[in-house]
C-alpha cells in the first residue's frame, strides 16, 4: 500500500523542542510562583526523544488546555486523495470537552489511507489517537465506522466512535497504545473505512507520538507474576503492542497529561471503578513524609501525585475484616491483561514491617498473599525511612473468550488474617490495567452490543430520549444490610473521635475467627461497610450522619405484584436506563409510581441504596416523596408518591400538553430552587443533586415542583472543603464546565445546571438541539449571547409573546446568566437564586396582575444577585391585588383573603 510523509522533513523536530521547553518551562514559572514542592515535583524525570502533538485538520499550530503545542497538518501528506480536512467544528462549545484542542477539527478519509510518521527513535512509544465524533462537512457521524491498523497490528476495527459516546454518555475518545519502533524508523498508521458499510467514512481529530522507556519490561521490570499460577511470570516483548484500558490516581484527584512524569499521561479518579458499597476512605500524605524514587522505581513509573494519595479500609478492623477493598474494570473478553498496582506508605505511623499486611485478589484467585509494602520498599532503598517509597507489582491474568464480549475485572484487597499485622487494612495508590496484543497481532474488542443511537431528527424533537414520569435510578440492596452498616459506620466515626491511628488486632480479639472462607465470600459481604464519600485530600471524615431509616416502608413483592396487575404494561408510565415506572395502587386505593429495576445495571446497587438512604431522611415540600421499596427475590423497586402531571419537560416542549403561563413557570422554578436550596443548606449536611434537568423535577396535580432522582447525589462537605472530587456524572446539556474539567463538584455544580432550567423554561427547547443552526444548537450558549446582545425578548417561547412584564423578564434573565458564570465561585447560591426569582414573581404579578408602588418595584428590582448572603428578606411584605392580598411568607407566595388577613 502506497505511503507518503505526513511531516515534512525537520517539521516534527523543531516542534518537538519547542512543546517540551515550553511545557518545562510553565512548569519551572509554576512553581516558583506557588512555592509549593508539591507542584515541583511533577517536573519530568525522562525527557522523551521524539515528543509528537498532530492537530489533524488544522490549519495553523495552536495551544491545548495544558499549554502544548499542537502542530497543524496542512503541509502534511497522506496517500490516495480521499483524504481531506474539516473547517472548525463549533459543536464542540456544546459538550463537555476539556480543550479544543485537537477535537476542534478532523481529517476525514472517504477510502483507504495512510500517515507515515517522520523518524522516530528506537524503542517504545506512547500512541494515542483522539476522537470526537460530529458533523464533518455534513457526514453523519453514525456512519463513521472504520479500523486503525499500525504497522501490520489491527488496533481498532469496525470501530464507530458517534454510538459508543451515545450509549456511554461520553463526548470524546482517547485510545492509547504502547508500540515499539525498531531500529529507528516511521510508523505508519493506516484507515480504512468499513466496506460493509455503506456511505462509511474514517476521521482523526488528534494523533499523539511520545517515546517512553521500557515501562513493563525491563530491568525494572522483568516479567509479571500470572495470577493463580505461583511461580510461573509472564513477559512483554517487543512484538507485543499493549492499550491501556484504566489508570487510575487511587484516593486522588485527576491528574492532567501536563502533571505526568514527562509522558503526558493521564491519571483519573479511581472514584467510578472502587466497588461503591465499600469503598474506603482516601488521604493524603502526612507532611512530614516526602515521597522516595530508587534505581527500581524512577519517577516516570508514576508521577508523585500518584503515591501521594492513597484509599485504605478505613481504621475499623471489625468493619474491615467484613469486606474487600474493591475496583472494578470492564475488558474485552479473550485477552491478557497486566495489571500493575502502586503502593506507598504515606502515613508517618505506619513505618516498620508487619504494621499492615494484606493479600491482593484478581477475579476472585489469589493474586499476592501477605504483601506488605513497607518490606518491599526496603528491597529499592537501603536506609529508614520507608515510608514515602514508592512500589509496584506487576500481575499478568488471562480473561477467557465467553458468551459475553466483555466482563468486569475486579481487583480486591483483604487484611492478611493469618500474619495479623499492627493494622487491620489494606492500601493503593495507583491502577493500572493493559491490554496485552493476542498472537494474531490484534487489540481490537469485539463489536459492542450497543442500542441504536438517535436519529439527530429525534435528537431536535425531544432531546433524544424517552423521559420517565419518575427520573430516578435504582439497584438493589436489603434493608438488614442497610441497617448493619449503619450501626458498623457510626461505630467508625467513635473510633475517629477518640483519637488519631487506627484500631489494632487486639481491638477485636485476635481475629482469626474472624477469617473468610474465600475472596467469593468476602465480595458477598462487602455492603457490609458503608461507603466514604470521595472528597478533596484535606477531608478525611465523613460528614454525613446516618439514622434508622424511619420513614420507608419495606414492600413485600406480592404487594407490589398486586399494586401493579403483576406489572401489567397498560399501567407503564415511562422507562429510563435503569427501569420501567409503572402506576399502582396500594392500601385501598392510593395511587403510587412503582420503578422496577434493570438488574443488568451495573451501577444499580449504589444508586438504589443513595436513593433510599437520602430520600428516606429528607422531607421537604418539594421533594419527591419516597414511600417505600422491595428487595425479595433479587427485586429492585421503589415506591413514590405518584406525580399526577408528570415531569416538566413534558409541559415544555416535544409532547401534545398544553403550554404553561409564565405564572405556573415561575412558580415551578421556584418550587425546584427551594427544593435545591434544602438540599444545600437545610439539611444536616450539604448534598449536591448532580442531575438537575427538566425531567427529574416532577409536578402533582396541584403544580407542584418535586426534585427527584438521587441516585447520582453526592455529599457534599461540612468541613472547610469546598469541594468533592468525584468522576463526572450527569448530562450533556447541562454540565457544569468547571466540574467537567477540574473533577472538583461543588453545589454551584448544581446552581449551574438550575440556570439551563431556567433557560428550558422560558424558551421552552431541548438544551440540545441539532436540528438548529450551527449558533443556536446549544441552548446554553445560544442564549446567553442573546440575553448579554440584549435580544432576550426574541428567544423566549411564543406563546409567551407580549405576556411577559419587562422588569420581569430582566430579573429572571439576569438570574440565569448568573448561575451559567463560567467559573463555580461567581454563581449565585441557591438561596440566592430563590430570592431573585420570587422578586421576579412579585414583579410580574404586581405589574402585570396588580398595582404596587413604582419606587417599591424599583427599589427590589434592583436587588443585587452577588455574595453568598442567604438571600432577600421579604417575610413582612404585603401588598393588594385587583383579586386578593398576597403576602410574602418565609415559604414564598401565599394567597389569601381578606379574611384570613
């Protein structure tokens, strides 16, 4: 097959120079200006030879979010004529994209076709290829299906990025692979477009080259131990091409390509892999143990963040001896895998050996017995101390071919019962897991079963999906378990109380009584231990109380049975991901919305019991109410007051209901900003919602709003934490950009997406919609430019034409914009937000429905939205309508008669 050069020739070298100096240089300028050694410390230890950023379609060299240089490729060359770039796609402003650079423009490829990389130096490279799935000179995204081949070794096929982003909730893809160059040469990647297709194309947004050192095999590491096999060590090889499927900064925050130990990786909270039901409690390092290379384990094996940060058990060895520490990654069946895991003692009191000492489980065999970190730091440095050395052991599992094409691999850690250490507990730092090529020279996974992605007609119309009465999500989880763990975790926080380290054997008598008959066993048991909320690394409790669950009713299945007809699809409401809603009937005639679970869903075991567990604490007028749940027979259902009107979307847009007047608008976006505010300040503790959207605020038969869908919600902190670092949950359309980029939730997270309700309601339009104009596809940025332009008055729904008053519409306008402030700290809280909008509310009824004083109209409308005070006072106010006299109550409106007056 015919190749050309892509770079010309001393292109790529001179570009190479620049992106590292450049890069080291921000670094140095950081530093020096922070004084903080820890930032220091990410400075690179291993300066890669050939170091390539391709912005593919570009016509000019630009900058990522990181501050590398990405190179254009329109001198570049490339073989056959079918291939051609993109100009900017602006739809990327309408996703949660860290930068636009490269997803900002593509190379398209309607045949066969091959980039030939200029000279790279020998031995082993990071490749990573970037996608962002969109329109492209008006080709359907859908189509786009194709593989990638480098150097005769197939690394995707049939491979359509556009359905795997659909049924992922995902906006871009980066596939990176490990491959070796042999005696200095090119690298040659080829597209190819699917023939069995038809109309089928190839894109590349980005394509990143970066020589590495041996990682996995060397003589830092020469082979990896196959796991149940003791003895017997896999090694890599040079023919052997390797991906990464997961790595993972365990206990830490995200750590970008620029934070890397010089090869631009990037490290992601481990916080959606750890098994949700017992997931540990994460800490930083102590500041008196600073972290230590050797000659075994330099600084580009992992960055220093990576063992700054680790997840434990927790200090309870009666809740510990319960269950395993737990990570779960999903790989395609039929290949090997290396799994390398990180450790470093980081906590000053755990220095000498036998202090803690656990064994290491992979899919249920035993992986590692009795390993204990401390023991093997000594074998990389020769002198005390021992804390602060990093380690790592590397473990080689084959996952066989099955009727499955892809199945979890689960990493587990237990006390080691037998040599009962100091401390009951186990730690990591660090996750890694990489696919290994299989003997026909191949990486690509098989072909997902993937549902049907939506047409971008449908997408326009309603916003690409069916929505459910009741937008919640559900799993499954018993209520002895749930009361089990209650007990466990209050026992945990008196254990923290009474003082600092951690609870030793003789705490619980010894503990071999205590042992598990086997790994298998110890996974049934692990709900046992209540989950820690991930939160920042200088917030090391947990802040939320859990009581006795009072207020939910246990439903045996036969009720439910009978309830619902046995579940009769003439009473199905709707159907989400996670299950089908149906209406029913219980205690004689009261009417219920039942959700029965999708016991395929992964995650509905966690987010059935936060529903449970928030819901079953939180009253509040416009919160949905939780009646009750049933677990028997491996069912997962939830009962709910039943919501009469549905959800909101369905009053706004892409269903036959009737529109609603500007006064019910008002009045239900106030209703879900105090249902939110609750959540924020009211209750014990702070909780973030992390899904707020149309559809997950329900309305009764008398229009209130109700806030629903827990499954997602977060604690949030009592503590001086202002944030909680958790991987990016929610959707698109309505993501706070700063939680998308930082990791870093927030409740403004949730201000942020309130403000794209708001805009929902007064334009009464899906937040995405690619049936529009390129400028008016999301309904975020569209609008905003509107309301800062001064053309709000044209965006607003017809039908709400002329009923508008203009100080009305100027209040409600500002408070959304607000919300939507790009950076956490210049939103509006929610008290806030509820204030702004009940003014709104006065104006327009005082203007458009009654008389009010001119000077008192002004002096509120002029109300400022900034600070964080908790809002307007208005409980004194009353004023006369034509109709009635209303007066401001601490609840908002109240309408009365003259009599109750």
């Amino acid at each position: 097959m015919p190749s050309s050069e892509l770079f010309p020739s001393g292109h790529g070298k001179r570009m190479k120079r620049a992106s590292f100096s450049e890069r080291l240089l921000f670094q140095y300028i950081c530093c020096f200006l922070l004084l903080d050694p820890r930032l220091c410390s990410a400075a690179s230890s291993f300066k890669p030879v050939d170091v390539i950023f391709l912005n593919c379609g570009a016509s000019a060299d630009d900058l990522d979010a990181d501050k590398r240089r990405w190179s254009n490729d329109s001198s570049a060359t490339y073989s056959g004529s079918s291939s051609f770039p993109t100009q900017a796609n602006k739809t990327i402003d309408f996703f949660p994209i860290p930068s636009k650079v490269p997803y900002g423009t593509a190379r398209v490829f309607t045949s066969t076709s091959t980039y030939t990389s200029p000279d790279l130096s020998e031995g082993r490279h990071f490749l990573r290829l970037h996608f962002f799935p969109a329109y492209y000179n008006n080709l359907d995204p859908y189509n786009a299906t194709f593989s990638v081949i480098a150097d005769a070794y197939t690394l995707l096929e049939n491979f359509n990025p556009a359905t795997i982003v659909t049924n992922f909730n995902q906006a871009y893809i980066i596939h990176e692979f490990f491959i070796t160059i042999r005696h200095a040469g090119t690298l040659t990647l080829v597209f190819a477009p699917s023939s069995g297709k038809p109309y089928s194309f190839a894109f590349i947004n980005g394509i990143e080259i970066v020589s590495s050192p041996e990682l996995f095999n060397s003589g830092i590491s020469n082979s990896s131990q196959i796991v149940n096999t003791p003895g017997l060590t896999f090694r890599i090889y040079d023919y052997h091409v390797l991906q990464t499927v997961a790595r993972l900064n365990v206990g830490g925050a995200y750590i970008s390509p620029a934070g890397d130990s010089g090869l631009f990786r990037t490290w992601y909270d481990d916080t959606p892999y750890v098994f949700p039901d017992a997931s540990g409690v994460s800490y930083p390092r102590d500041q008196n143990v600073s972290i230590q290379y050797s000659k075994n384990v330099p600084e580009y094996i992992a960055p220093p963040d990576v063992y700054g940060t680790a997840r434990s058990m927790g200090p309870n060895a009666s809740v510990n001896l319960n269950y395993n520490l737990t990570w779960s990654i999903t790989v395609d069946n039929g290949f090997r895998y290396l799994i390398r895991l990180h450790f470093c003692e980081i906590q000053s009191e755990v220095f000498q050996e036998n202090q803690r000492v656990f064994n290491v489980y992979v899919n249920n065999m035993t992986a590692d017995p009795g390993f204990d970190v401390i023991y093997s730091a000594k074998e990389n440095v020769q002198s005390p101390p021992y804390t602060g050395v990093a380690v790592y052991r590397d473990y080689m599992v084959i996952v066989p071919s099955s009727s499955g094409k892809q199945s979890d691999l689960k990493i587990e850690l237990h006390p080691d019962i037998d040599v009962q250490p100091y401390y009951a507990d186990a730690i990591l730092n660090g996750l890694e897991v990489i696919k290994i090529s299989d003997l026909s020279r191949n990486l690509a996974r098989p072909n997902p079963d993937l549902s049907p992605p939506p047409s971008p007609e449908k997408v326009g119309r309603d916003g690409g999906h069916k929505t459910p009465i009741i937008g919640v999500v559900i799993g499954t989880v018993t209520v002895v378990a749930l009361g089990i763990a209650i007990i466990l975790y209050l026992v945990l926080i008196r254990q923290q109380k009474k003082g600092k380290g951690k609870t030793k054997w003789s705490d619980v008598g010894g503990g071999r009584q205590h042992k598990l008959q086997s790994p298998l066993e110890q996974a049934k048991r692990k709900w046992f231990a209540l989950p820690t909320a991930t939160k920042d690394s200088r917030c090391n409790e947990a802040t939320l109380n859990h009581f006795p669950i009072t207020h939910c009713r246990h439903f045996s299945l036969s009720e439910i049975i009978a309830a619902t007809n046995n579940f009769d699809h003439a009473l199905l409401l709707g159907r989400g991901g996670f299950g089908k809603v149906y209406i029913g009937e219980i205690d004689g005639g009261t009417k219920v919305a039942i959700k029965r679970g999708n016991q395929q869903a992964e995650q509905g075991v966690h987010e059935f019991k936060n529903e449970i567990e928030m819901l079953s604490k939180l009253r509040h007028r416009h919160l949905v109410s939780l009646i009750g749940y049933c677990d028997d027979s491996s069912e997962m259902i939830l009962v709910y007051n039943y919501m009469a009107r549905g959800t909101l979307r369905q009053h706004l847009y892409g269903t036959n209901q009737p529109p609603l007047s500007w006064r019910q608008r008002l009045e239900i976006c106030i209703g879900a900003a105090k249902g939110l505010h609750y959540l924020h300040a009211g209750a014990t503790y702070t909780l973030i919602h992390r899904d707020v959207k149309t559809a997950n605020i329900l309305l009764d038969e008398n229009w209130v709003a109700k806030v629903s869908d827990f499954g997602l919600s977060r604690m949030g902190s009592s503590l001086d934490c202002s944030h909680v670092s958790t991987g990016v949950k929610g959707t698109f359309g309505y993501f706070d950009p700063e939680y998308f980029r930082l990791r870093r939730l927030t409740e403004k997270s949730d201000v942020y997406s309130f403000g794209v309700v708001m805009l929902e309601l007064l334009c009464a339009r899906p937040v995405i919609d690619m049936s529009r104009p390129m400028e008016e596809i999301s309904l975020a940025e569209w609008a905003l430019l509107s309301i800062r332009e001064g053309r709000t008055e044209q965006i607003i729904d017809r039908f709400l034409e002329g009923k508008i008053t203009p100080e009305c519409l100027h209040r409600y306008a500002e408070t959304a914009e607000k919300c939507l402030a790009e950076k956490s700290a210049e939103r509006p809280s929610m008290a806030n937000v509820v204030s702004s909008l009940e003014i709104a509310l006065f104006l327009q009824i005082s203007e458009g429905e009654g008389n009010m004083d001119d000077g008192l109209a002004a002096g509120y409308s002029n109300v400022s939205l900034d600070g964080d005070d908790e809002g307007v006072s208005m409980s004194s106010m009353v004023w006369q309508t034509d109709d009635e006299k209303i007066r401001w109550t601490s609840d908002g409106l109240a309408a009365m008669d003259s009599r109750s007056m």
